[in-house]
C-alpha cells in the first residue's frame, strides 16, 4: 500500500486525510474516495493491470 501510495504521490494526503488502518481492501477504498476522479480512474487501471493477478485481496 506504501509503494500505490508513492506511485501516486498521495503522502500527504495519506497524513492528512486518509485513515489506512484495516484491510488492504480498506485501505483501498479510503485512497479511492479521497482523490479526484482522473486520479482514481488512474489508481484503478493500476490495480487492475499490476496488483490484482497477484493479490486477490485488493479485489
């Protein structure tokens, strides 16, 4: 979740503004809902194509 969070370059928002305790589903979720919609389509398409062959939990 640190590696998406840095891709992304949403540290400061992971201080500030997200609360990525929990799942890695619910980490997810929090990333999704606090960023703008071309960054979430972006984050998505990410997870899809990279993380989701590997990590069924992301899901």
């Amino acid at each position: 979740m640190n590696q998406l969070i840095e891709w992304f370059e949403l540290e400061e928002l992971a201080k500030t503004e997200m609360d990525l305790a929990g799942s890695t589903s619910d980490k997810v979720y929090e990333i999704l809902k606090t960023v703008d919609v071309k960054r979430r389509r972006e984050i998505i398409q990410h997870l899809i194509n990279e993380e989701a062959p590997l990590r069924i939990d992301v899901l």
